[in-house]
C-alpha cells in the first residue's frame, strides 16, 4: 500500500476528504503523517481524531525556504513517505523539495487550471465572468498551480453566487477529485508524458456537456 504524507496550512477539509475515504475502505492508501507549518491549522486535529500521527514544522523558524523544505523532507523520509499530498498547504516550495520526490507531489487548485492561479482563485472566476468554474488535481513543479494535470472537476456558476457560495460549491467538487486522484497514483494508473498525464484503466461514460449562462 502507498506510503502518503499530507502537508496542510489550515481547514483541511480536502485532508477530511482523504481520511473518509481511507476509513470507507474506498481509498487504499496509508496516511502515514501530517505536517502543518502553522500549530493552530485545524486539519491538525482532524488528523489527531484519526489517529494520524502529526508534526508541526513552522516555516518561522527557518530564514530560508530551502531549510524549512529540507526539515519537511525529512520528517517525510523518516515517516516512509511515498506520495506527497498538498492539501490547503500555504508554502511556495523549492527545488529542495521537487528533487526529494520528483512526479511524487501533488496538488489541489480551487480552479479549472490554466485560469486562476495563486490566491482567491473564486474571487478571480467570479471577477472574470466564467460561467462554469472548477478544481484541479496537479502534479507540482517549480512554477506555481503549473505542473501536469491529473484530474479536473466542474461546477456551474449561479448568476447570485458569492465567494463564499462558489467556494462551497468547488470544495464539494475538491473532495470528490482529490481522493480520486490519490487512488488512480495508488493503483499505478498514472503515466505522465510531457504535460499530459495519462490514466489507465476504465474510465466513466462522457457526461452531457455541462452548459451555462
Ligand atoms: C482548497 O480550496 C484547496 O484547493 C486550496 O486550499 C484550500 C484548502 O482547503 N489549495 P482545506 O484546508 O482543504 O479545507
């Protein structure tokens, strides 16, 4: 079973996601540990009420982002980690980083990628006038929510949506695609060629587009 470790910042509500899904005995992976870089991040007692062992490692304590990496890389070597899981993680990360697990680092992005990048990507769909918005599953490189494409997940937008309502919406669709992702690595389906990521296996009949105004 595969070794994952899951960096968290705050809510870590996607991280809830992952530990259901683990315990519905329909994610087959093993969550070996948690890491915060902020003691107060509530996912660190989501992860403690499932029994996840945990470590806080503050960004603060480093004067350069390459030591907090190489502090985080090696709690996740010393806990057998094989899958890196950014969930809500509120750090830019490093080659340090990259190199230590290379197409081993994933990431989830509140948006339909290549739009929306960086903070408050909600408020940035809404202010561009998408009518349909999304989240992104991705594996991460050195620029940031660039790396390879695994999963992606639409939502329409309501003509009265607020930040909030669309968040809420997109959060539903992250706690869908997320475990997904997870799974189809876990099960070796993943082969990525380029910047596309291909994935083996059988796959859902195509939906009817999804249409909006
Ligand atoms: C999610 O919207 C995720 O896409 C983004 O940060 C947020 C984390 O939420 N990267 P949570 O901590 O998982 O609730």
């Amino acid at each position: 079973m595969i070794a994952v470790g899951a960096l968290i910042s705050g809510a870590g509500t996607n991280l809830q996601a992952i530990i259901d899904r683990i315990a519905a005995k329909r994610l087959d992976c093993d969550l070996r540990l948690v890491v915060s870089n902020r003691a107060d991040a509530t996912g660190l007692r989501r992860a403690t009420a499932a029994g996840i062992t945990t470590r806080v490692i503050d960004h603060r304590g480093f004067s350069r982002r390459e030591d907090f990496d190489r502090a985080v890389v090696a709690a996740l070597r010393e806990a057998g980690v094989e899958l890196v899981v950014l969930a809500g993680f509120d750090r830019l990360i490093t080659p340090v980083f990259l190199e230590a697990f290379p197409l081993r680092i994933i990431n989830i992005h509140p948006a339909l990628l290549p739009g929306f990048t960086g903070l408050h990507a909600q408020r940035q769909a809404l202010a561009y006038g998408v009518k349909i918005a999304g989240a992104s599953v991705h594996f991460v490189d050195e620029h940031t929510d660039h790396g390879p494409l695994i999963v992606q997940g639409a939502v329409v937008v309501a003509p009265d949506d607020t930040e909030e309502t669309l968040r809420e919406r997109i959060l539903a669709v992250e706690h869908e695609i997320y475990p997904l992702a997870i799974q189809m690595f876990a099960e070796g389906r993943i082969r990525v060629e380029g910047r596309r990521v291909i994935v083996h296996g059988a796959r859902p009949p195509l939906p009817p587009p999804l249409v909006s105004w």
